[in-house]
C-alpha cells in the first residue's frame, strides 16, 4: 500500500513540475513576443528620427556650427554678492 501511495505521489509531483515548466516556457514566449512588438517599435522611431534630421540638415537647421550659450565672467563685486548670498561654493582650500 506505501508502494502504491509513494507512486501516485510522485505521479503527482511530477505532473505538477510538467505545468509548472510549461507554464514557465509559456510566460518566456510571452516576454519574448513583447520584446520582439518593442524592438519593432523602437527601430521604427529610429528611423523617423533619421528621417527628421536628415530633413533639418537639408532645410539648414543643423546644429553643427552652432555656438552654446557661454556663461559671462562674474566681475568681483557680483562674485562678492553671490558668495554672500551662498550661490557659490566655497572651496575647500
């Protein structure tokens, strides 16, 4: 009778370790599906953004060339007044 017993329980276990598996490979594919839908997705926007700045260096709105805003140089009376009001870090010397 324990023969029978032990044989149906590892019957048991092993049809549980079957659908836990199954649905273990089930959820993979899933994930692996939405990878592939966002891969997709992304090389799509890559290309419209290839697109819109080929269209913004034809038309002459590149940025190359282009000068960044450059911060002025602080005279000592307003380099006092910041130090003043604590906007400027004292360093450590």
């Amino acid at each position: 009778m324990e023969n029978e017993n032990e044989k149906t329980d590892k019957a048991t276990e092993s049809t549980e370790e079957k659908a836990e598996s199954n649905s273990l490979i089930d959820n993979a594919s899933e994930k692996a599906d939405r990878l592939d839908k966002e891969n997709t997705r992304f090389e799509e926007n890559i290309k419209r953004l290839e697109q819109i700045e080929s269209r913004k260096i034809l038309g002459g709105q590149s940025t190359s060339g282009s000068t960044q805003e450059q911060e002025k140089e602080l005279t000592p009376a307003e380099y006092a007044q910041k130090i003043l009001r604590g906007e400027v870090p004292k360093s450590n010397e």
